[in-house]
C-alpha cells in the first residue's frame, strides 16, 4: 500500500528529487531554500520523510532519495510535467501561470486524470500528424476574440444548470 502524503511533504520530496539531480545529494538549507521556508521547518519534514522510508536522513547529514522515495518523487515530477504541458499547449496559458497551477494540481488531481491529460495530449499530438491540428485551430479561435463571448454564454448555460438542479447559490 502506497504511504499517503501531504502536499507539503510532496513538494519537500520533489525539491529533494531536483537537488539530487542538479548536486547528487540534499542538504537542509537546499531544501529550505528551494521550497521557501525555514531550516527548523525543514528538520521536521526530513524526519516524516524518512519513517515513511522515502530518504535516508540523520541530522547534520546530506540527504538523499531511497528507491521508493526516487520513484514517488519521479512520478510528483511528471504529473507536473503533464499538467504544465496540458495548461500551455493546450489552454495556452503562459508558462509561469501554467507552473504556478500545475504546482496546485500535481496534488490535487488523481492519477487516472493525470493519464486522461497525457492520453489527451497524445490524441491532439496524433490528429495533428493526421492532419487535424487542433492545438491550431484553438490557437485562431482564441486570437480571433470570439473565445470570450462564446466561453461567457457556456459557462452561463452552466450556471442556469447549476441554479436549476440545486437552486440558488
């Protein structure tokens, strides 16, 4: 059974996973630095880290993945990969919107819908090769300026759903 995590301790796996790649192991102030808060913060999640077997840690020592801990950090790593990649080339967001949502979804959304987002990604991938670019044709629809009024008339069309089978909001 797979150790349940919080997204905190998600994010301090990930930024371990992305120190190790860049310096081969992780120190305390790496981490601290990399996700932003204090060392003493640090020490904590290190010590929840390690009694789930997900990095070897003693304190005043480098830090580094287990196999199990490389494998979950890998797959933190490419859930965010896809749902970058899904929010810019699919939604055309900028990249910094795109990585600033994706650091919120990698740990909200499950993985069948990380899956359906990469099979979508696949799929648009493949029409364009056969010929129906659909990345394009959103691209024009949203550059011609029409997205908008047709985007407000669905999500109103939504909203009277809503308003209808729950009542009031």
């Amino acid at each position: 059974m797979e150790k349940e995590l919080s997204s905190t301790l998600e994010d301090y796996l990930e930024a371990i996973f992305r120190i190790e790649k860049e310096k081969r192991t992780a120190r305390v102030r790496d981490i601290a630095r990399h996700v932003g808060v204090s060392k003493s913060t640090v020490s904590a999640a290190l010590k929840s880290l390690a009694s789930k077997k997900l990095i070897e840690y003693e304190p005043y020592e480098l830090i580094t993945l287990t196999s199990e801990g490389r494998d979950r950090a890998a797959t933190i790593v490419m859930n965010h990969y896809i749902i970058s990649h899904f929010l810019q080339s699919v939604l055309a967001l900028s990249r910094d919107t795109a990585e600033r949502i994706a650091c919120e979804f990698e740990h909200a959304v499950d993985q069948e819908a990380i899956e359906r987002f990469a099979c979508f990604l696949a799929f648009v991938r493949k029409s364009a090769v056969d010929g129906a670019d659909l990345l394009n044709a959103f691209q024009r629809f949203l550059s011609e300026g029409s997205e908008h009024r047709i985007c407000q008339q669905l999500i109103s069309e939504y909203r009277e759903r809503i308003e209808t089978e729950v009542g009031d909001p």
